[in-house]
C-alpha cells in the first residue's frame, strides 16, 4: 500500500500560525477538585471488543479490577518476547482450527465514535479538556435506566486519552435501509433527553451524544474533533491541571495524568519510549503564512529542560525547523476517528472484503481529512495518519536504517501504526507484486502456521505482523498457555494498527471473521459520520 500521506488543502492561507483557536462560548467552569488517581500497579483491567450476533448487540465492555496482573517493564518484557510470541501462534492455529469453517448470517456491522470531552469556562471564554472519564463512565454504568433498556442502548468505552469516550451503537448494524437510516439517529446530538421514560427508550435507537452529555457535568460537552487544537500549549488545556512531566511519557508538554490510567496505557507509553532508545518524535509542517517566520523554530520547545535523560533529544536534533515538534504517544493516541467493523459470512468473504477495503483507505483519508491543528498552529497537513504513527514508533535505530543490524534481526519500513502490507484474499487476480515489496516476515512463524494447516497467503499476513514485539506482558499470563483463550496472540494483533485488521473470532463467543476499516477521521457533525 501505498503511504498514507496527504499535501494540506490550503483553504486558511493568510491565517497567523499562532491563532489562539480554543475558544468557548458556554456554560459556567467546573468546579470539581477530584482528581483522578492512578490505578494501583497490581490491578488489570480487562475490556471486551466483541459483536455477538446470535443476540444480536455487542458485548458491554467491563471495566472493573477483575483479575491479579503486574505489567513488565521492557528490560524484562524483552527477555519473554519470543516466548509470548510462541504462544500467541499457537493461539491463532487453535482459532485457525476452530473457525477456519465457520459460517454465519448476513452481514453486519458497527461504527465507532470517539468524543473529546470538553470543559467551556463562560467567564474566561476558555475550553479545556475534561479529564473526568473515569467519573462519567461510572456515572453511565451506574444509572438503572440506561441499563434496564438492554441493547437499546448504545455502550460507551474508555480510550487511551483521559479525556476520551468511545461509543458504539448498542447492537450491529445491518444492511437493510432502515439500519442505514437509523445511524444517523443513533448519534444525534439534539433529539431526546436521557430522563425520559422507559417506554420512550425503547421507542428509539437512543441516541449516543445526548446519553454522554446527561452523565457530564454541566459545562462540559462531548464533541467531535479528531484532535484538540491546543493540546501541548504551555497553558492551562486541561482541567483539573497537572503539570507536564511524568515518569511515563517524561513529554515537555504533557503530564503523565492525561493518560487512561488504566495500567495498559502509561506501560504502553512506557515500553514504546524504553524500547525506542529515546522519545517518540513528531515533526508536523507548519503551515507557512505571511506571518509565518522563516525558518520557524517551535517556541514551545524548552532546550535547556534537564528532568529525564530523553531530555537531550531536542539537543539532538529532534525538534526539526520548520515544524510543530511533539514528544509523546498522547499526541497520536490523544485523536479520535471513525472506524467501522464489519462481519463476513465466513472467512473466504471476510478476506476478500479485507482486500478490497485495502485501496479505499487511503482515499476514504483523504474525503475525510479534519486535522490541520497542532499545539495551537496550522500544520501544512491535514490529517491525523502521520502523527499516530511517530506517537506509537517502538522502532530502534537499527530496525529504523540508521546503524547497521547488530543486535535485532531485521529493518523495519514502516511503524506499528502503518498501511497494511498484505493481501490475503485466495483471488486468481491476486498478483505478488501487490503486497509491499519491502515486506518483512518471520519464516520460522510462517512455516509453523503452514505446518499446522494455514495457506501460505494468511500465514504470511499473520507472520508479518509478528515481527513485532510484544509491549505489555503481564507476569501472570506466562504461567500457562490456555489454548481457550486468545490474551498471546491479540497482545500482537491489537497493536499493529494497520489501516485494516482482519479479525479472527474469539474463542468463547458466537461471532464471525471480521474486518475493521481504521483510517477515516471523525468529523464535527453527526451527518457527516453517519454519511462515511
């Protein structure tokens, strides 16, 4: 595939770069203190991303401490790499054997929204982001209402950024017109009120924006924004305030605090960072205007900061002239999108719609670009793609080019959050020269999977993305292989973020082989998600 990168429209030529675009116009400031706490180290959360359609919803996600887990920092997740990528293998055969014949019904699907929660202050006309995900996603779960109603609801998540919500509809979508009419209802901001009855519940596809807003406090607000313009500024962006810095991401401009503390998250940032060698690196053009100054040097970066050794990377050379510089996995993580999953009949369907969702993505980018604001600057681009994919770059200098190979096994072209390098569909036109010419795979895997019964095609696709290595490894997981489960192989599988996933089904549920289509961003109004 080819790169996802996009030239900026220039539809703000002659704007100042520095426009101080957060603004707000709405209720009074919040007045909460609560700040929200880390989860204790020894406690996992665990969340279900599953269409279930013998019951025709998907499966609520639990947040809740239900299991014993203690993350690896990445000295010792190195050391056991192999040994979750060994077991994740022999995860995928056993699902591989189970499903490889697995048929279902029509075809269905599910969108997936993500909000930023925003905070207005009408006396200072300033917005910042709310960092009350915890406390609104506990206010969701625990209101009867919502919950008496069953799959009219839809089900809200929780995202990497603290300040983020994800929503689905509360079951799978079908291909009649009467699902295709109902989606934009389902997101409606403005339709009904969350106190009304039960019977007036069940009357709709409740809508998600009004649910979210009914659980927030009164001055804040769920919107669409694929990022929040100020993110990273040297003011006051976020509510409550903590200062930038932090043990895990070590960022000039963001805290530690504005992460899911959900333990996943910040070991993520962690092991991404320490695996590295250095901090992320983000370089966005700016966006040159009349006012621009040539060459534009980031102001915001501090070159003098001596609070972490990373802190010698704009010393080095990380902070690039003529660009927006930014340090950390938030600023990737931190952006919301549009994503759909759909479910084949059966695995021969779902790889071909896999292949011919392929070449769409970077098009369906392109028709949906909302992101030309970094850290209060134009950028002379004008999507999301780009800086994902720098925020989650675990690549070390060897796999990147930059020095000879001596202690890893091969260079890598491209980051964890990258186009997809493969087709699998067993199509006779289906040409070789169609997959990545630089694609890197791990032979050993592949001729495992081969050997268990996996055509050449899908095991080259599953063996690529297992070059990869393994970031989060909880201690536990590595007492025993349970061929029942699937933990191994989605430790590999969730997070290559390729603009395709192809989806085998969970072991313990009825669902199908699914595709998820990732590269759209979101946009700012309901009928423009639900037209995507």
């Amino acid at each position: 595939m080819p790169s996802l990168t996009l030239s900026k429209c220039q539809t703000v030529a002659g704007s100042a770069n520095t426009l101080p675009i957060a603004r707000g116009t709405s209720e009074a400031a919040s007045k909460s203190t609560v700040k929200a706490q880390l989860a204790p180290q020894h406690l996992r959360y665990l969340v279900e991303w599953t269409i279930a359609p013998t019951v025709g919803r998907l499966s609520l996600n639990n947040l809740s401490a239900t299991a014993l887990g203690t993350p690896l920092d990445w000295p010792e997740a190195k050391k056991n790499a192999d040994h979750v990528r060994q077991w994740g293998i022999e995860q995928l055969l056993a699902i591989w054997k189970r499903a490889k014949g697995k048929e279902r019904d029509a075809l269905r699907w599910g969108d997936e929204i993500e909000y930023l929660v925003v905070a207005f202050e009408e006396e200072r006309r300033k917005v910042r982001l709310s960092l009350r995900q915890a406390d609104i996603l506990k206010a969701l779960a625990e209101d009867e209402a919502l919950s008496s109603n069953g799959d009219a609801i839809p089900v809200f998540h929780p995202e990497f950024g603290r300040f983020m919500l994800e929503a689905t509809p509360g079951k799978p979508w079908g291909i009649g017109f009467k699902d295709l009419l109902d989606v934009e209802p389902n997101m409606k901001w403005r339709l009904v009120n969350v106190t009304n009855t039960t019977k007036e519940f069940k009357s709709l596809r409740i809508q998600r924006r009004i649910i979210a807003k009914d659980h927030m406090e009164s001055n804040e607000y769920p919107i669409t924004l694929t990022t929040f313009p100020r993110l990273g500024t040297r003011d006051d962006f976020i509510t409550p305030y903590y200062p930038p810095s932090g043990e895990r991401l070590r960022s000039q401009f963001l805290p530690d605090e504005i992460a899911n503390p959900h333990i996943r998250f910040p070991t993520l940032a962690a092991n991404i960072r320490s695996r590295r060698g250095r901090k992320v690196e983000i370089n966005v053009p700016i966006f040159k205007d009349e006012n621009t100054a040539v060459p534009f040097k980031d102001p915001t970066v501090d070159y003098e900061i001596h609070d972490w050794p990373e802190d010698d990377d704009v010393r080095n050379g990380a902070a690039k002239d003529n660009h927006i510089y930014m340090d950390a996995m938030a600023f990737g993580m931190g952006s919301c999108c549009l994503q759909i999953t759909f479910q084949a009949k059966n695995i021969t369907e779902g790889r071909r719609l896999y292949d011919q969702l392929s070449p769409l993505g970077p098009i369906m980018l392109a028709l949906t670009a909302a992101t030309p604001i970094y850290k209060g600057f134009l950028a002379d681009t004008d999507v999301r793609w780009n800086q994902i994919s720098r925020a989650v770059d675990d690549r070390t200098p060897e796999e990147l080019g930059e020095v000879p190979l001596r202690h890893d096994r091969w260079r890598v072209p491209k980051s964890r959050y990258a186009s997809n390098s493969t087709y699998i569909s067993q199509d006779p036109r289906l040409r070789k020269e169609y997959m990545d010419s630089d694609l890197v795979v791990d032979e050993d895997l592949k001729q495992q999977l081969m050997d268990g019964g996996m055509d050449a095609l899908l095991a080259t696709h599953f063996a690529h993305l297992f070059i990869r290595d393994p970031i989060v490894i909880f201690a536990e997981d590595l007492k025993e292989l349970d061929l029942n489960k699937t933990d191994h192989f989605e430790n590999l599988q969730s997070t290559n973020w390729q603009h395709i996933r192809f989806k085998p089904p969970p072991h313990d549920k009825d669902t199908g082989w699914r595709v998820e289509f990732r590269p759209m961003e979101i946009q700012i109004t309901d009928f423009e998600n639900a037209a995507f």
